[in-house]
C-alpha cells in the first residue's frame, strides 16, 4: 500500500498570532477530512505495513495542525473555552460522545486526541461560517448563508435618470446602456455573494454548521435530543464574541430547525470544492 497522503495547506503567515481566528479556522476542515478518510479507507488495521503507512499520514496531519496554528491560537486565546466544551462532551453524567465515522481504540492516536480533533473541527467550521462564510461561494449560496446583493433604490433610481438622459442625447454608449437597463430593473451586473452581518443571521449560520458537523462526526446518546450540547454552542459563541450573549432558549430552536435532516451537509466538507 502506497503512503496515504495528506492535503498540502495554505498557511500564508509567518506569525499567526496576527491573524484572525477565522484566517487561521478555514485550513483545518479540510485537513482533518483529508487525514479522517485515511482512516476510512483502512478500518481493519490488521496489516503492519497498512498500520505503519496510516501512522506515518497521522503523525504528518499533526504537523500540518500544528503549522496553521488554529489549535494553539485557539487554546492561547479561549482556553478556557474550550475545555469547558471538552467538558461538556467527555464529563457530563448521562451523556456519551464518541466519533462516528472513525471508531476510537487506535494503536497510533489515543482516544482523547481522536475526540479532541473532531472538536477542533466541529469549532473551527463554525468560527468560519460565523465570520467569513463568503469563503464557500456558490455552496455558501446553497446553502442560505449567502445571498446575492442586488442594486439598491437609490442605484436604480440613479440608472433610470441616467438611462433616460442617454436616450434623449441619443449617445452611442455599446454595452453600458444595457448594463444600465439591467441596473435600472433592479438586477446585479455580476455575482456578488454576501454573508448577512446581523446577529442573528450570524447566530444561525453557527448554530446550523455546528449541528450539521456534529452529526457528520459524533454519535451522540444523551438524555435529551440526542444533540450536541447547547451549553457547548454557548462556549463557541463566546470564542466569535457574538452579542448579545445567546442563551439555551435561543440556540435550541435553531438546533431543532437543523436536527436530523441528512441532506445537507455542512459548509466545512465543501471547502475543496470551492
């Protein structure tokens, strides 16, 4: 069996302590998809050689985590954060967490460190479709997190004026009268897809992307919905500092709106098609 590779990344600073958490998030997803379907393409492990290549591609993810920096930004920054939600996940009395594509019990990754990944992950693809969804393009448009930006009242007004100035001057002005027309009827000249700024267009955008990933990953058996913890929802929403501050009666409907659809998957899994 050939060596399994893993995705190259983009880091593209040299100190990530000057960037955006967000800057730092986005090359995690794809990462950890990468060295996740190593694992799937060998669930057995019995063979030594299989076992020694998959061990090589996990210690070569590990660096690659540990260059783009997310993980140790992210602990330095909001710590305590997230071991609240680690907490949440491998404390809480009642309630199990386990991984659900890749089973735990490997010889070359402990099941702490297993469990931990998938929780980076699941963050870190909510930190990006909090601040900067824009970077999914058409599929962020699919999936409503982005919309289209059409001209305003005072942009068609404008073009109208202007259109019907041309007219009567009978000006040669090729396309531009065209792309004045369209303008003047409300319709965008070029794609432009935008992320709603509203707290709670933000809000929702996190909380779908965290259900979306955490039932990609985790198999979840609680005493309630079988979901993942809105108490660790609140701690995510702590680390993008969204206002105000959300409460459970806030997150849970959302959650129940996204729940258990399985036709959708989540923004982070479509990073590579961008």
């Amino acid at each position: 069996m050939d060596q399994p590779s893993i995705i190259k990344t983009y880091s593209q600073s040299q100190r990530p302590e000057d960037w955006k958490l967000w800057e730092l998030a986005f090359e995690y997803p794809p990462l950890y998809e990468a060295i996740e379907s190593v694992w799937l393409q060998s669930p057995e492990f019995t063979d030594q050689d299989i076992l020694n290549s998959v061990n090589i591609a996990y210690q070569k993810a590990e660096e690659a985590f540990e260059k783009i920096a997310f993980e140790r930004i992210l602990k330095e920054r909001f710590g305590d954060n997230f071991d609240e939600i680690m907490r949440l996940l491998t404390g809480t009395h009642g309630s199990t967490f386990t991984p659900k594509r890749v089973s735990l019990g490997r010889e070359f990754i402990s099941d702490e460190r297993q469990l931990e990944l998938i929780v980076l992950n699941i963050v870190a693809g909510a930190i990006v479709a909090y601040d900067y969804p824009e970077i999914h393009t058409r599929e962020g448009e699919k999936s409503g997190a982005l919309i289209q930006k059409y001209p305003s009242d005072k942009v068609i007004n404008l073009s109208r004026k202007l259109y019907k100035a041309i007219q009567e001057e009978r000006l040669w002005t090729g396309d531009f009268k065209n792309s004045l027309w369209e303008l003047s009827d409300g319709q965008p000249l070029e794609t432009q897809l935008l992320a709603l700024q509203k707290p709670k267009a933000k809000l929702e955008r996190l909380v779908k992307e965290i259900t979306l990933l955490s039932e990609r990953y985790l198999t979840m058996r609680t005493k309630g919905q079988g979901r993942f913890p809105t108490s660790a929802i609140i701690e995510i929403t702590k680390i993008v500092q969204h206002f105000p501050p959300p409460d459970k009666r806030t997150i849970s409907p959302i959650q129940k709106k996204y729940a258990k659809k399985n036709k959708e998957d989540p923004l982070a899994t479509k990073w590579s098609s961008v």
